[in-house]
C-alpha cells in the first residue's frame, strides 16, 4: 500500500476522523469495542507472566480480525508539542515508519488546538505475523508508544493502549458477535471502558 492508497482508503472509510486512535472510539462508538489485556481490568503487567498474557490475548485477537499473512498498515502520530516524542525513536528498532503527511491541527480544529500545532503521521506497511511485533505491544503495554494497526482489508482498526486494545470494526453487527465472543475481556463497565 503507497501512501496516497492509505490516505485515500483513510478518507473514504473514517472520513469523519483524524489518524488519532484514542479519538475513533468517540467518533464511531457503534463500532468500536475494547477488551482489557489482563483479568480484572489490571492495567500493568508486573511479571512476565502476565506480559505473555497481554501478548497472548492481544495476538489472538489480532489474528481473528485480520488473520495470518494479511496486509496491515502499522500506523503513529506525533503532536510537535508532544514532549514523549523521544519515545517513539525505539520504532527505529522496529524497523523504518515513513512519515507520509502532517495534519495542521488549529486548522482542522481550532476551538481545540492552538496555532502551530501538528500531528505527523507515520506508516509502515507490512503482512501480519502472530508474534511478529511483540516488542512494540510490550512497549505499548507499557505506555512507552501508542500504535495503531489498521487492515484495509478488513476495514478494521486494532488501537493498543497501556490496559487494552480499542477495535473498530466495519459493521455494528460484527462488533456485536465480536464482544459476545470476547465477553470475558471486556470491561464490566456499562460504557465499555
């Protein structure tokens, strides 16, 4: 996928949203669902134990939404004021992200961002493989990047976060059988979180 075929698939399936993964669960929130990584909405793992359960968890679900060997865009952005951007410098040893465009956020949103603003967003595309991309939902699991993983195919969104994982999904139906299927990582919270 270049770049002009994921800002295109971008627009024409979340044109409502900017590339920001902790915004799509309010924009389309008849799709989206979240598990938790660990029983009882644990939000850190304090052993390695219960790193292989977060890895576990997040690559199964990974692989029932998109399966084995189908083409992702692994997907980050950076705010120019974000003071953590040091962090995302470990992508390097994830290999190369490509910066493919720069959203002028007082722009798009004045009301919420100041001038000068921006979040630069970056892609690398790739075929998923269980497994394949442990070290980066580690240093997702502990708050050290956010990522999202995105499947034109599917037309989904997987956003991993410290504590769990967003998913946006194509259809309310689908999300539906989804969180029935997953019931028992789900927050036991009325609003899902």
């Amino acid at each position: 996928m270049t770049e002009k075929d994921f800002i295109d698939f971008w627009n024409k399936e979340f044109s409502e949203a900017l590339p920001i993964n902790h915004e799509l669960k309010w924009i389309y929130p008849e799709r989206w669902f979240r598990i938790h990584s660990l029983p009882k909405s644990k939000r850190y793992a304090q052993s390695e134990y219960e790193y292989k359960i977060i890895l576990d968890r997040q690559n199964q679900l990974i692989n029932d939404l998109i399966g084995e060997g189908t083409e992702v865009v692994i997907s980050f952005g950076l705010y120019t004021n974000d003071l953590t951007n040091d962090n995302y410098k470990e992508l390097d040893d994830f290999e190369l992200f490509k910066k493919i465009y720069s959203i002028n956020l007082h722009k798009e949103r004045p009301e919420e961002y100041d001038n000068g603003i921006f979040y630069d967003v970056y892609v690398k595309t790739e075929k998923w493989k269980h497994g394949k991309r442990n070290e980066i939902l580690k240093a997702i699991a502990d708050d050290e990047i956010r990522v999202m993983i995105i499947c034109p195919l599917k037309k989904c969104i997987i956003a991993p976060y410290d504590g769990g994982v967003d998913i946006i999904v194509n259809s309310t139906e689908y999300r539906n059988r989804l969180k029935e299927k997953y019931k028992d990582w789900l927050s036991e919270r009325e609003d899902g979180m």
